[in-house]
C-alpha cells in the first residue's frame, strides 16, 4: 500500500500544546478523561489547579504517580463531555497531558483456551477432530467476527437464558459467566425481591421448585459452554459469545425429559427477568416432541413481545419438519430460529431434522467439544505456614483458581457478625462449627470481606459431622471444612502468632468436557449468535437482529432446500454485512457513499480502516491518528520523547525536520507495527537542535 498522507506536529520548545485526538463517543467513556501533570507539578498543586475547575480526582493512580515522578489520575464530571474536558483541561498551564478515558476494540480473540483446536464450528482449518477430518472454513467465522467486534464494556451485561437439565455452575469455564441476581441473599430460604422464587441467585429449577439449579445430567452445561464459556484463561473451550452471562433455566429433574408446564413457568421467569430490566436477549430451547400446545406457543409469543428470541433444535429424527413437525421450532411465531445440525465436512448431519420452509439454517452440531459437569473432579486444600491439612468443599461453596487464595487467617469463634475482627477484610476467616447454619456463617463472613472461609468440626469423632452444605448455589465465598482437632490446633497457634494461609477449592478441567452431536448442539451457537449481534447493535429491534442473523449465512450448496437460507452461521456477516472489512456499527456514522475501507470520509488523508484501528473518528477531520504526548526525560541529555497509540494491524513511521517543507523529513528510527498500546519513541538531537523542530506521524501500511 501507498504511504498515506501527513500529520504535521509542530515543538516550540518555548510552549508545547498538546492536540489530543477524541475517538469516536462509542469508543470512550463520556465525561471523563485520564490527566497527567508535568513533573514540576507536587500533588497538592494538581488537586488544586484541578480545584479551579471545580474538578478533583475520581481516581489518583498513586503507584503511577511515584514510579513516573508525574501526578495522574481519572476526572470525571456528568455534566461536561469529554470533548469540554479536554478543551477545558488542555488550557491549564501546569498539564501535560489530557486524554479520553478510552474503551479499546478487540483486536484479535484469545485463543489460549487449551482444548480451542477442538472447537471446529467456530475455527475450521481441516484439523481432524474426535476422529473426523473437517473442511478449512466451514464454520462460523468467530475469529474474523471479533476483530470487528464492539468493546464488552459498552453496554449493560447481555444474559441468555439455557431451560434445560440445570448447569454446573461450578465449572471453571462458566463459573464467571453465570447471571447473578443482585436482589436476592443466598440461603437464607427467603424470597427477598419478592419475584415469587426464593434463593433465585443464579437463576431456578422449575421442575422441584427450588433454586438448586445443579445439572441434573449433562446437557445443560454443555449447551451454555458452547454459548458463553470464558475465553483467554488458559484452560478448556471458549463459547461464540464470551462475554454473555447464561441464565440457568432448570426444567428436568432426570436429565433427560421435561414437562411443559416447567417450561412454560421458565419462559414466564425469563419474561418476568426482562420487564424488571435483566438484559435477556435470547432462551434456548435444545429439546423437543411432536405435540404442539396453544399455551407454549402463547408463551412463546410473550417471549417475543417482551423482544426475547428463542433459538429451537430442529430435532433429530432425520426427518422433514416441513411435513412432519417438531415443537418448539416448528411454531410459526415470528421470534424463534429453527436450527439444524451441520457436519465438519459443511453437509447436513444425517440425524438432523430439515425443511426448506420451516427450518432457518444449520449450525455446527457433530463432534461439538464443550463443558460438562464437573462433579467429583473437585480440587480443595488448605495449606497453613507450610502444612496442609485434609480438608473438603462445602457444597455449593464458591470457587478459587488453582493457586487458591493466600491471606491470614483469623479467628472468628461462632461465626456471627460481632466476632469478625475488620482485619479479616481480604483474609481468610476460620469459624467452628455450631449455633447457627453454614449459610450464615459463611454469609456473615462474606458480608466482613472475607476472601473465604475454613469452618472446623465441633464434634472430636474420628467419622466427623456430616451435612456440610449452604444448602443452594448463591454467590458465595469459598469455604472448606475441616475436622475438630486440625481447626483446634490452628485455634491454638493463633493464640500466640500470626498464619497465613492458602485455599485453593476449584474445579479440574480433565475430565470435564465432552464430545457431543445433536440438533442440542446446533441451536446453543445461534443463541450465543444473538448475544453477538445484542452486543454489537444494543439499539436493534427483536425484527431486525433475527435479520442480522437470517440474512447473512454463508450459503453451502448441499443445504440448497434443506433450510430455508440455504446457508450455515455467519458471524462474521452479522458485524459486517456487507463484507467490506468494517464492522456495520462503525459505518453507521459514514455516508453511505464513502463507506468503503479505502475511502477516506473525512478527507485527513488515513483511510476510513486506518481510523477504525486507531478508535478514531472518521467522520471528522480532526479525529485521526495522533500524537498524544511528549516530554523530555530527565537529565541534562535526556532524550525528547513522543508517544502515540500504535493500533494493532497497522504500520507507522515517526519522521522529523528542521523545516516544514517537503525533501526535508528524515527517519526517526525504524518503521514501527503496532501492537494495540502507547508507542514511545526518542529523538536524542532534539536538545540540541535549533530553536523549532517538527515531527510527522506517518501510516504506511495496513
């Protein structure tokens, strides 16, 4: 590609302004920005040149101040735009820098996830998998899709709910990824935000009427994997939508039927959850029969009015749902996609269900790798000043990773709220058993700050007390039980010094993933579809993301009157529909007319892609790739030293010059590829160069 045209930034030494580039409103928090103050300037007289502008500091980043020898923090104020706070800020003699409080894109997806060459729906290069060889790019194009991808942070959470068996929602790739209810106090039995479910803290069983959402097979945690795993902690697999939190919906008590009525009172819960402000964008329904029901499609259809798509397996008797209908997917309500299986070689599963009219489109559904209860694989120990004792997990206890939790360990006698010292804030609370349940205990200690909890027997019998349970899943702390002699012996070296200690309690990834085909399979990576698209576009009506989806599959010959789109899962067209290379939400401040990535809409000379790297805005001239600040290091030959934010995918070449005029630029240093951070780079003859010198920040590929 051809070197772009200039930015032009021009050093008086005698005053140094700084032109600080606001990206696009989307793409930073709005009213507030990220100040730094020269190195002259002393705490006291940044609080108050700050204090002049009846602003203080919503954050002081302390640690950065002292290493840096420059007072910084977060401003914040409701009532200006960042835009204000920049211009007003730019202006105060003693700044040096002013900054929006930027929200960067996603550049690349982590793929750190151990078992992630297994996922083949979503990363298809031919590897062979469970056996089976797959066809490179036959799958959902995840990988190009996130690229294009809207910051997680920009909107409220978006929630999917699962009516299934339940899901383990200990397992340590859905553990962060679970809804939580922030209404309702975990194992107390009471129903404190009066929703009609008592202990609602992560969602309901609809079958046995209780909050213990526990996977009553394996289905459900392997479909809300395959939704919304947790990507880039190192271990298992990673869902289509790895920011989305998943609402268990329990609706079997065998792990393998359900009745309608459960059902039913899910849909109700979800649409309930929904006019109360939970962001639910999408239920899946993996299951299915051959009887339809005015009163599911009616709850249906209030699904639908409350804007709530339901993602339908088509169902796995190898036949025409044209002719032959299974339910839900076959009710006409204008809110459900009917999904079907597709193979790693892009042809239709032979079990799958079909029908050019009443099924929309196929999505992965053989050898899909995802969660699976984790039960039994539990790993839980306490190490105390280097010994460890035996010790176990109190079910439903909260979880650790597998370094565990280090602190101090205090004593906290009975557990009642009087007898947690504030010292155990962020340290471990050590509690005997007795007078009141493990759900207070563990309650009261989490309400003191504890980082977790160890509660030890009050009974000396070598077979120890049984019954060690908090009764349902909540947000709970974790906590382990010990026997009475080992919580004793540690009571007794409390008594004369300090412990520390480490729990670790958390669940083993071998063993807990599986191979799984169906239909099931198939519906979860639309339903983490949705979740993409709701993230993307927050703003979209329920017509016109079910469109994002349906209208921008990847067409596959051998699904020609198999489904009614003809095609499979396109993430990538749901951001980017027109295939262009620019996600479809940036565009939107474009005419249409200068859309393309090559263009340049602003007329800055860096083309419309350039900007969208740079989280800049192309609808304005003055928004483009920038310098964002300068100083001299310190010392009599300190070295002047320009930064600017180096956007991951593009190329850049710093030049300088005595004179602003063309011929005269020469290199400072080499050609620079970004990498998505600040980029800092010196020029060791500004100190003794003449009275001006100017700089250019050049974009010279992408």
């Amino acid at each position: 590609m051809s070197l772009q045209n200039f930015l032009y930034f021009c050093l008086a030494f005698a005053s140094l302004p700084l032109s600080t580039a606001l990206s696009q409103e989307d793409n930073a928090v709005e009213g507030e920005v990220i100040i730094t103050f020269k190195t002259s300037v002393k705490e006291e007289a940044a609080k108050k040149a700050l204090r002049r502008h009846s602003l203080s500091f919503a954050r002081h980043y302390e640690g950065i101040s002292r290493n840096r020898r420059k007072i910084s923090g977060l401003v914040r104020d409701s009532n200006r735009t960042t835009k204000e706070l920049i211009r007003e800020l730019n202006d105060v003699a003693e700044m040096e820098a002013v900054e929006p409080n930027y929200l960067r894109h996603i550049s690349s997806v982590p793929t750190n996830d151990t078992d992630f060459r297994k996922l083949w729906g979503i990363s298809n290069s031919g590897q062979i998998v469970n056996a089976t060889a797959g066809v490179s790019g036959v799958d959902v194009k995840f990988q190009e899709a996130w690229k294009l991808a809207r910051s997680s942070t920009e909107e409220k959470e978006t929630v999917v709910g699962v009516v299934d068996t339940g899901v383990d929602i200990t397992h340590a790739d859905l553990v962060n990824n679970v809804w939580l209810n922030p209404d309702e106090i975990p194992g107390n039995g009471i129903d404190d935000d009066r929703n009609g479910y008592a202990d609602d803290i992560h969602g309901y069983d609809f079958a046995k009427d209780t909050g213990d959402i526990t996977d009553s097979g394996d289905h459900g945690t392997h479909v809300a994997g395959t939704i919304a795993a947790e990507g880039g902690n190192g271990m298992g697999v990673i869902g289509v939508q790895p920011h989305a939190k998943i609402l268990p919906l329990k609706v079997s008590s065998d792990g393998r039927s359900m009745t309608t009525s459960a059902v039913l009172a899910a849909l109700n819960y979800a649409i309930l959850l929904k006019e109360r402000g939970v962001n639910i964008v999408a239920v899946n329904a993996s299951y299915g029969g051959a009887s339809a029901t005015t009163a599911e499609r009616t709850a249906i259809e209030a699904l639908r009015d409350a804007g709530i798509i339901m993602c339908a397996a088509a169902g796995n008797d190898g036949t025409n749902n044209d002719s032959k209908a299974a339910y839900p997917s076959s009710y006409t309500t204008s809110n459900i996609i009917s999904v079907a299986a597709l193979t790693p070689g892009g042809g239709l599963a032979s079990f799958s269900n079909y029908g050019g009219t009443s099924v929309d489109l196929v999505a992965p559904g053989v050898n899909i790798y995802s969660a699976a209860p984790a039960s039994g694989s539990r790993v839980s120990s306490l190490t105390v000043d280097g010994t460890t004792y035996t010790s176990s997990a109190v079910e439903y206890s909260g979880v650790t990773t597998n370094t565990g939790i280090t602190g101090a360990i205090y004593n906290c006698g009975l557990g009642k709220t009087a007898e947690f010292p504030a010292a155990v804030r962020g340290n471990i609370a050590l509690i005997q058993r007795g007078t009141t349940t493990f759900a207070e205990k563990v309650t009261n200690a989490g309400n003191a700050g504890a980082a977790a909890a160890i509660i030890y027997d009050n009974t000396s019998s070598s077979a120890g007390s049984g019954g060690w349970t908090l009764a349902a899943t909540g947000n709970w702390i974790p906590a382990l039980h010990i026997t009475n002699s080992n919580g004793l012996a540690i009571v007794a070296k409390l008594a004369t010094s300090d412990l520390s200690a480490v729990v670790v309690n958390y669940t083993a990834t071998g063993g807990s993933y599986q191979f799984l085909d169906g239909t099931s399979m198939a519906a979860p990576h639309v339903s983490g579809a949705v979740a993409f698209a709701a993230l993307n576009f927050p703003a979209d009506t329920l017509e016109q993301r079910m469109a994002r989806i349906l209208d921008n599959v990847t067409p596959l010959t051998a699904l020609s009157g198999k489904v009614a789109t003809g095609g499979m899962l396109n993430l990538l067209g749901i951001v980017d529909s027109d295939g262009g290379g620019l996600p479809d939400w940036w565009e939107n401040v474009l005419p249409d007319t200068a859309d393309e990535p090559a263009a340049d809409a602003d007329g800055d000379g860096f083309t419309n892609l350039q900007e969208f790297l740079s989280s800049t805005d192309p609808s304005v001239p003055g928004s483009h790739p920038d310098f964002s600040g300068h100083t001299f290091e310190q010392g009599s030959k300190g070295d002047f030293v320009l930064s600017f934010f180096g956007a991951a995918g593009l190329s850049y070449q710093v030049e300088w010059s005595n004179s602003f005029e063309l011929g005269t630029w020469q290199f400072l240093g080499s050609g620079i590829s970004g990498n998505g951070a600040i980029v800092q780079v010196k020029d060791s003859g500004a100190r003794f160069a003449a009275s001006r010198r100017f700089y250019r920040l050049r974009v010279t590929t992408e």
